[in-house]
C-alpha cells in the first residue's frame, strides 16, 4: 500500500471542496489541522477572532471524521509553537513521506512552505492552488500586465463577463449599467428596521473554545462575550439566507450609512464566513442574483453586494501576490507615529472613532466606512506608522487576512499604493460622515444640521512630503483641490503656522507640541472656524 500523505488544512480553509482534499484520499491519507501559539500570537488577534477561528476549526475537523477522514486535530492547550511542530507528530505517528496543502493566503506563510519545510518536516511539500477564488494570482497578473491603471472597476468588469452574473444574454449589464454605487450613498431614516446578522447560541464545543480562550488571552484586545458567530458551513449557510431574505433588499440603499443605535444596520457580517472557507464565495454571488431575477430585491443592492465580492474582494487578494513581498515595506509618506491608545481603549472624545473602536471591541467588526473613513483617515492624517495600522486591522477584526486586509490598509487607508488602482477616494469629508443618523456628536447646531467631530483640517497635522505626494495617485485629488497656485507651492517649506483655536506657532506636523487632545479639539471645531485645507497646511494661499 503507498505511504500515507498528510493534509494540512489552515484556519481559513474549512471548506469540504478544498483542493488538498480533493486531492487526497480519506482510506490513505492523514488530515492535520493545528491550534497553534504562533499563529495567535505574530500580531495580538481579538479574542473573539481566534474563538471563531478554533470553533469552527474543531467543527469542521468532526465534519471531516463523519465523512471518512482520518484527522489529527492539535489543541492550543497541547502547547506546538508553530504548525510545523504539529506536523512533525503526525509524521512521526504516520510515517508519511508527502505533505499537501493548499496555497495559503499570507506571504510568510507560503515562503515558510516552500523554503523552510521540506527540510524541517523530511517531507516533500506539494502546494496546490487555492480553488475558492474566482480568479487565480496568474489571470490576475496577466489582466494587469500592461495595464497603466490596472483599476478595480475594469477587474470587476472582466469578471462578470467571465461569470455572467447580472448579464443579459447580449453580453451586457443588466440595467444597462455597471455599477450602481452613486445610488447606494442614502442616510438611513429609521424606517426600514434593521434585521442585524443572524445570531447563534454556542454549543458545548464552541463554549470549550471560549473558555480557553478567556483563559490564554486574559489581557488580549477583544469582548469574547457575547459570542453569535456561525461556526459551521449550515449556519452560515443559515446567516446567508437570513441577510438575503431581510438584509438585501435595503442594503444597497444604506450600504454606506451609519447609525449610534445600531452597529450593523443591513450588513450580514458574512466576510468573515467567506473567507474562513464556511461559504463559497460564487455560490454567495449567485444566490443574491436570484433573488433579483426573482424580484426580491433591486438591482441596486445585488450589484453592490456582488461587486464587494466578486470585483473588491478578487482584487485585493490579485493586488496582494502581484506586489508582494516589497508591497508590505511600502511607506512613501514616511508614516512613523505610534499607533495612538485610543486605537485599543477607545477613550477619546472624537465620538465617530470612540464608536468604531467600540463596536471593533464588541463585535471584532465595523462598518467599512468606519474602517475607511474614520480609523483610517485618522491614522492617515497623524501620519502613524504603517506598520503598526496595518497589524492593528490584522489583528483587530474577524475577517483580517493578509491578503485582504494589506491591500485595503496601503491603498485605501495610508494611501500608499504605487499603481493608480486604489484611486477610490475615501478621504473624510463632512458630506460623509453625515450619513450618521442620531449619533450624539460634540459640536453645535448650525443651520439645522449637526457639525461633525470628522472633517479635512487635520491634514495640517500631517503634511506628507510633497514629493511623494505628487507620485502616490491618491493624493491627486487633495493637490487638485489647492488649485494651480496650491499645487506651484507643494514642496516648498512654508514654515510655522497658526494653530486656529490657540494662536500658538507650531513646526508644521509637530504633534510633540500639539498633542492628541488638540486633534480631539479640532475635530469638535464647528465648521465656521475652519479654514480651508490648503490655507492649513499652505499659510501663504489664505492671502
């Protein structure tokens, strides 16, 4: 009888297709999957993240065992240090001479496999192409060859002609449009009630999970109670099901808003079962397509919903294994602030960031716009270190993976991206936060309307170097809006400026004297006693 191979099956890879899987054969091989201290400790990952990760994980391994397999499932209290230590045991235990294993999502981890383990494990290791995708690293980087704007719209394009959701039989776009986002911008007005995402009460193996976890990670970031998240493929399959029969027909609508009662709104929170491997990213698709086709809901709220999925999501994971390894050493602002306390403890005055880092805390969740526009433009604007944004969002939230969290965290958020595809702006401007609905907001009434705590002048904090700025394509639409003469004057030193509420001169971008209270206080500032961007950080165009 041939020699026994292992499957190692990953954290994000609790799918029953899974080509490793597919490969193998349940009468020969032996599947390992591993708790292991590395994995939870190379960035401080909620602990809501890993009791979802390790719960789903000890089910689908029983799921693996009803259907024939063979699993040596190694717990976190069993204490290997890093995958390649479980393996080792299953090797010894098997005598196996081969490894399987499908491609996984981060950098580090698949130069480990290809560089590291043969050689640790005495093994071959065969690495097999992640399937789940709908489009693979080689047709991603031979769609952006050649490309002088490789934009997401254009990918997102390509792919609905390759899988025909929302096309007619001419090859065109249903509604004669592809992309309807310009109408999924509405303030909520309270009048549809948020269905929220579906919620689940732990069964005995996911209250194992949470026990453990309280006790390893006492001191990690992160509310493990309450805990709702699906574990298993039926009940995200459940969770589906439910965002498509309530959530779907009205998110399109409030895609992008926001409201202080309510964390979730018409979201479905099923990123993180898509990319944990609980749902199939195609399948998820064509569901919500029918439920257009069967007039269920608008065209307006599948395609956006699709266009997260089959244009956002493919994108990023392309962008990713495109750019990578140099991708993650990208810092051309010279971003190099600690990340500050208020990013964990959420003690701040400024309301929309206390609010998202609340909700991070609760839910290992936020809204996108709260990660784009909020968080993220914060951290943009008081230049914080790239580093350490990028393995706050790795680690803060449940769907975080490299891969799709790197992308989104350089181009969209630090606005770093070398190739003009993250161009999307998500600059903060008061028009956006203002989808906020009855949020209690610092500030005064004026005309009507409430004046937010989130708005451009903290740009004076964190004045980038001209020159970088000029080459990072994001930041075209900030030299834009300072005109001809603003743009003359981008590199040039225009020396100390005025603080507006002190009247003190301050170095320019100096936040050792105007601390992190004086950004809470210009946040609060109504916005009659803001001037404009480029009068802040250019002192000689408010002439």
């Amino acid at each position: 009888m041939a020699a026994p191979r292992l499957i190692l099956i990953l954290g994000d890879q609790l799918s029953p297709h899974l080509s490793s899987l597919a490969e193998g054969d349940p009468a020969r091989d032996r599947v390992v999957m591993a708790e292991v201290a590395g994995e939870c400790d190379y960035v401080p990952h909620h602990r809501k993240k890993i009791a979802f990760l390790f719960a789903a994980m000890r089910h689908f391994a029983e799921r693996l065992r009803q259907d024939g397999w063979r699993v040596d499932y190694y717990t976190l209290d069993q204490d290997h240090q890093d995958l390649t230590d479980a393996l080792l045991a299953s090797r010894r235990d098997s005598g196996a001479r081969q490894l399987l294993v499908t491609a996984p999502g981060e950098w580090r981890l698949l130069e480990a496999m290809k560089r590291q383990w043969p050689q640790k494990l005495g093994c071959t290791v065969r690495i097999l192409d992640d399937r789940r995708f709908l489009c693979t690293t080689e047709a991603f980087r031979d769609w952006a060859e050649g490309r002088k704007q490789p934009r997401m719209e254009y990918f997102y394009r390509t792919m609905r002609r390759a899988t025909g959701l929302l096309m007619d039989a001419d090859g065109q776009p249903l509604g004669g449009r592809w992309n309807f986002d310009k109408e999924n911008r509405k303030r909520f007005d309270g009048e549809a009630p948020p269905p929220g995402p579906k919620r689940f009460n732990p069964d005995a193996t996911t209250r194992e999970v949470l026990e453990l976890a309280e006790a390893r990670f006492p001191d990690r970031f992160g509310d493990l109670q309450p805990f709702w998240f699906a574990v298993t493929e039926e009940q995200a399959q459940a969770s589906l099901s439910h965002f498509l029969d309530h959530a779907l027909p009205h998110f399109g609508d409030y895609q992008d808003a926001m409201d202080s009662g309510d964390d979730f709104l018409f979201h479905g929170v099923l990123s993180q079962y898509i990319n944990a491997g609980l749902l199939d990213p195609l399948a998820v698709c064509e569901a919500a397509e029918q439920r257009y086709l069967q007039d269920k809901a608008p065209l307006n709220a599948v395609e956006g919903f699709i266009r997260q999925i089959l244009g956002w999501r493919e994108y990023v994971r392309g962008l990713y294994w495109l750019l990578m390894p140099d991708y993650r050493e990208e810092n051309r602002l010279a971003s190099h602030r600690d990340l500050p306390w208020f990013y964990w403890s959420g003690e701040t005055r400024m309301r929309c960031v206390s609010e998202a880092v609340r909700a991070t805390r609760e839910h290992a969740y936020a809204h996108h716009i709260q990660r784009l526009m909020v968080t993220g433009n914060l951290a943009l604007l008081l230049g914080v270190d790239v580093k350490q944004i990028h393995e706050w969002y790795l680690a803060v939230y449940a769907d975080a993976y490299e891969w799709v969290e790197l992308p989104n965290t350089l181009g969209m958020v630090m606005r770093l991206s070398g190739l003009q595809a993250l161009r999307r702006q998500r600059q903060i401007h008061p028009a956006h936060v203002r989808l906020l609905r009855r949020l209690p907001l610092q500030g005064e009434q004026r005309r009507g309307r409430q004046q937010l705590p989130v708005q451009q002048p903290l740009l004076a904090f964190y004045p980038p170097p001209p020159a970088a700025l000029r080459e990072a394509p994001a930041h075209e639409h900030d030299l834009q809006s300072l005109g001809p003469h603003g743009r003359e004057q981008a590199g040039r030193d225009p020396g100390p400026r005025r603080h507006p509420a002190r009247g003190s001169r301050t170095p320019l971008g100096s936040l050792s004297e105007l601390r992190i209270r004086d950004a809470e206080q210009w946040w609060c500032l109504p916005g009659s006693l803001k001037p404009s961007v480029g009068a802040l950080i250019w002192p000689s165009l408010a002439k």
